[in-house]
C-alpha cells in the first residue's frame, strides 16, 4: 500500500489528518515550505503515534514544497513511492477588492492553488494506482463571497471545475473536494470567540465545524470508494 502525502500538512486540517492515518498505522507524508519545519512537524506526529500502542509502527516524512514555485515542484516530490492517498489542503489567507486590487497578491495566491495544485498531481500521477483517491480542499467563499474575497472566491470555485477535470482525467481514481467554513478550534479561529459565536448563529445547527468534524469528513471522501466528483461542504449548514 502506498503512503499518505498531504501537501500543507504541517499545521491546521493538514496536520490533524496526518495524524489520523499516522494513528491507524499508515505511513505519511506531510508538505510545508520549510524542510526543517515539516521534518519536525513529521516527527512530532510519528512519536505521538506511537505512543498510542500502534500495532503498526507508521513513518512519517517532511518535505519543502513550495506551490507558489511550480516549477521547482516535481523534483521537490521526486523521492515519493507509490501514493495511496493524495490530500492538498495548502492555502494563504488572502484579503484583495477590485476597489484596491493587489495583483502581486492575486497572481501568488491563483498560482499556488491552481496552478500548484495541478502541477502536484501530474507530478505524482504515475505514482498513483487505480485504487487511489486525491482530495482538493476549496472553501465555502464560492458560494459566500465576502468584501476581500475577490480572488478567494474565485480560485475556490475553480476548484470544482478541477476536481471534475481530475476525475476524468485520472479515472478510476477517485477525486473529491472538501468545503470548510470557519473551523471553531482551528488556529487561526480558536482566539476569536466573539467572532465564532456571531459566525456559529449564522448555521443552521448554531454551531460550526471543528477540527474534527472536517478531518472525519475529510477520511470519508478519501476512503469510501462510492464517493468520486463530490464537492462536499462542512459548514453546520451556513
């Protein structure tokens, strides 16, 4: 069987997913920019695996890619084996309007996650079997456009039109994309309580997503072999 690469797996979903499959025993590779960051970030969840009396000792590895670069992508992934599971949840935060529009800023953030997305799989295509699946991470910003979302919004409703490309593409490799909202415990969000209080009103469960909720559903698109093109939402019903 092949490993677990996750490209964006040193904090956030990517690295709770690691340690998801890491605790069930496969073996993992996570993604940052940082050789020496995803090294010790690789290291950190191999030894937590571990502690948990796996019957499986899982490995973990940590690579440099930079999906803004991606040029340099292919030979940055040229030491993979063969690829089971392909997750690539990497992103920036970005705040960009038409009124004060930040081309530098649009063309970075379009490049990483279209272009470098699309250049991590076709690096990685002939490493992946036909039971493999691979799953793009895009955000609810498609759907909810917010003042500052202009390229947000774009590139993620550009990734449904990837993941119907890809499961053509790649077929009978399963592709699916996955669609967060505002993660209640996730870094960025979890020192903001007024903020996700006012955000956790506007679902239809009051509440929104954690960690958790988004990793279990993200397992889900990845594993269930009847799910293949599906764009799900995890947002609490916004």
């Amino acid at each position: 069987m092949g490993s677990v690469v996750i490209i964006g797996g040193t904090s956030g979903i990517g690295k709770e997913l690691a340690q998801h499959y890491l605790d069930r025993g496969r073996s993992v590779v996570i993604t940052g920019r940082d050789a020496e960051r995803a090294g010790g970030v690789a290291a950190e969840l191999a030894a937590a695996a571990r502690a948990k009396d796996n019957a499986e000792v899982p490995s973990a590895h940590g690579l440099a890619v930079d999906l803004s670069r991606p040029h340099d992508i292919a030979a940055a992934l040229a030491g993979i084996g063969p690829v089971d599971r392909l997750v690539l949840v990497a992103i920036e935060r970005d705040m960009n309007t038409i009124a004060n529009y930040d081309i530098d800023k649009a063309v970075r953030l379009t490049t990483l996650k279209l272009v470098g997305y699309h250049t991590v799989v076709h690096a990685l295509k002939s490493r992946l079997s036909p039971d493999s699946s691979v799953l793009l991470f895009g955000g609810v910003a498609k759907d909810h456009p917010y003042e500052g979302s202009t390229t947000v919004s774009t590139i993620n409703a550009g990734v449904i039109g990837m993941m119907r490309t890809l499961a053509v593409e790649l077929a009978p490799i399963r592709v699916n994309s996955l669609h967060t909202w505002m993660i209640e415990d996730s870094p960025f969000w979890r020192d903001k309580p007024e903020t996700v209080k006012w955000a956790g009103s506007h679902t239809l469960t009051h509440r929104l997503p954690t960690s958790a909720d988004v990793v279990d559903a993200a397992a889900l698109l990845l594993d269930n072999p009847g799910l293949n093109a599906v764009g799900l939402r995890v947002d609490c019903g916004m």
